[in-house]
C-alpha cells in the first residue's frame, strides 16, 4: 500500500515548515499548529520575527542561513524562561535548475527528554556537593579532636609551668616571677581561645539528621534579633523580610547559620558597613546548560525562600570569592573559615542552595535559597 506524502506529513509527530529565502514561511504542517497553538494564517506569508518577535528570531535566522551551505542538526530553545525545546533539522530545498530556493526544516518536541536530563544532573550534582560537603566535614571533624586533644595536653603542661612559676626561689633574678606569670598566662588564655574555636568547628561539623518542618521566617529573626545586634549595630542592620514567608526545614540551625552569615558581613571591612536581611518568595524553573539564569545552578524546579545577607563592603576578588564557601578558609585574622561552608551545608541538606555574588568594590551577596513551605 502507497500512501500519499501529504498524508505522512499530517500525521508525522513534528513540525515541518518550509521559508523562502527572504524567511517568510511557504508551508506549515498541522504538526506546527499543534506544537505552538498558532494559527496557519498567522505564519503563511509572514517571518518569524512577525510570529515569535525579534529576540527568539534572530537564533532561528541564524539557523536557517546555515542551512543554505550545510544540512544544520541542533537543539533549539523557545520561551524565556524556556519552556520547549525542539531538536531540529534544517537543510536547503533547490529547483530543478539546481538553484536553491527555500529551506525546510523538521523539529521535534524534545521537551519531556531534557527536562528528564535535567533532573539527573541536578540530582546528580547535588549529590556530588553533599558527598563533598560531608567529607570535608568528617576530615575538619577529626581534625578538630586531633587538635583538641593535643590542646588539652598543652593547657595541662601550661598549668604545671604557672604552679612551678608561683614557686620561683626568691634569690631569683628581679622580675622573673613576674615575667614567667605573664607569658605563661598569655599563653594559656591564647589556649582558651582556640578551644573556643575547635569548640565552634566540632559544633559546625556534627549534623544530626532532624524531619523538616514548615518554620515561619519572622520567628527566626524575632529569636535571632538580640544576637544579631550584638555583631551589627541596629542603626545599620536593615530587614526588608516579608511577614508570611515559611521555609521548610530541620529545626535548631538556621540561627546559627543567619548569625553567621551577618557576622561575616559586619567584618568585611573594618569600615562601618551597612547590612541588610532581605528575603523574597521565588521559583525555580527548569534551565538548560545553554540558558543564564540567576538562580543557582543543580537547584529543582518549585518554590523557595530566598534569603539574602547583603553587605556594603570591598567585595571579594574572583580568587577569594571561588573559594569562599571552602572549610577552614578565611580572610579573617582569628577566623573558623567555616561560616560559609556551615550555611552551604545546611541548605544542601535541606535541599536549597547556597549563592555568593561579590566583585571588587560592590560589596557581596549571600543567598541561601530554601524550600518554601505552604502558607497559613
């Protein structure tokens, strides 16, 4: 049985189109009317910036003046954010004089396919940072007791000196008694300050696994507040925080995390710096490899609490700022280096993200993203 090509092209599961070379549309199959819901009066005769605008026409111009010198097979993105794509093929239609005279083109909805992709490479990635953020964890952990135990001993042998020093024979030179007390005084409160920082790192690398819960945002700050202006005077601590937000979280850390990232910023200079808590519902779309977006990258799609610490400060240059979130880096003199990497992980395992947006003298941008929970 033959049939006829009219009617293979009716029921072919994409779109054919053919253009003349001036880019006005010569045919369409019904495949283009039941992808993109437009009808055929509106593409006959007319260019794609007439039906889809200058932006999205431009990359399809582009396409077809390839196809006049080679057969093109590419991905092609629709929407902004985009919502489809087609996987297309384009090649050069030539009369019986050999002259070429139109292009055809045949698109494919890839859609469902890449979105698929998609998924597992956020999946993946993510996967990826959490492991990498648990083994850091575990190796600053174990060094955190390594140090503690060894700081034991010093503080010990310490106190030992200080009871030798109380007793120095009196005939002893002038002054050395109290040269001995003040050194070694200095050095055990030098002691007390690291175990007070070995304390902070073993806290920031022990995660107890906890459910989510829907937590209101304005009820963190109301805790978090008095702490906040502790490291950051009032008169320069700015909120601009919606009332209704709720994320979706494990309980008895974001505190800690917020106190943290609004202490980083207060220090970034030692200039008076303005620091402002913003935080705004969003959503997460779907984005390809090919397509910007300002949201952070291996995010899902849905909604989120994005939570912003923003300072006026120097900025970070790209050096520093690429390894901001590292464990144990700081630019701080007595710094953890763990402030960002504990807010890092605490949105990882809480299925967010962590963003920083920092240049040279535009101050930075901390931006946990968070699951938004239902309101009311």
């Amino acid at each position: 049985m033959q049939l006829p090509a009219g009617a293979i092209i009716d029921a072919a599961p994409a779109s054919i189109y053919v253009k003349d070379l001036e880019g006005r549309y010569l045919y369409i199959s019904p495949g283009v009317v039941a992808q993109t819901g437009i009808p055929p009066e509106h593409y006959l005769g007319h260019t794609d910036v007439e039906v889809f605008g200058p932006e999205q026409a431009a990359r399809l111009r582009k396409n077809d003046q390839r196809a006049l010198t080679e057969q093109v097979d590419e991905v092609e993105f629709f929407g902004k954010p985009v919502d489809v794509v087609y996987r297309s093929l384009k090649f050069a239609l030539r009369g019986a004089d050999g002259q070429i005279y139109a292009t055809c083109g045949i698109s494919l909805d890839v859609t469902a396919g890449y979105r698929a992709e998609q998924a597992q490479r956020v999946a993946e990635r993510r996967l990826a940072q959490l492991q990498i953020v648990d083994s850091l964890g575990r190796f600053a952990g174990g060094m955190a007791h390594d140090l503690k135990n060894a700081l034991t001993a010093v503080r010990s042998l310490i106190e030992l000196a200080i009871e030798d020093a109380v007793q120095v024979p009196s005939d002893a030179p002038p002054g050395l008694r109290g040269r001995l007390l003040e050194v070694l005084g200095e050095a055990q409160q030098a002691t007390l300050r690291s175990a007070d920082q070995i304390a902070t790192m073993l806290t920031a690398t022990q995660y107890r696994r906890s459910e989510r819960t829907a937590i209101p945002l304005a009820a963190i700050l109301d805790r978090v507040r008095p702490l906040l202006v502790t490291v950051q005077p009032a008169h320069r601590l700015v909120e601009d925080v919606h009332p209704d937000l709720r994320m979706l979280i494990a309980e008895g850390e974001i505190e800690q995390v917020l106190l943290n990232l609004v202490t980083n910023a207060a220090e970034a200079t030692d200039e008076d710096v303005r620091v402002t808590i913003r935080a705004r519902a969003v959503v997460a779309v779907n984005t390809f490899s090919d397509v910007s977006s300002a949201q952070p990258p291996a995010l899902e799609p849905g909604r989120y609490v994005c939570l912003d610490v923003i300072d006026d400060g120097p900025g970070m240059p790209p050096e520093v700022l690429e390894r901001a979130a590292h464990p144990l880096f700081t630019t701080k003199r007595g710094g953890s280096g763990l402030g960002l990497w504990s807010a890092q992980a605490f949105a990882l395992r809480n299925h967010g993200q962590l963003a920083i947006r920092s240049e040279p003298g535009t101050g930075t941008t901390v931006s946990l993203w968070l699951p938004a929970a239902d309101t009311g």
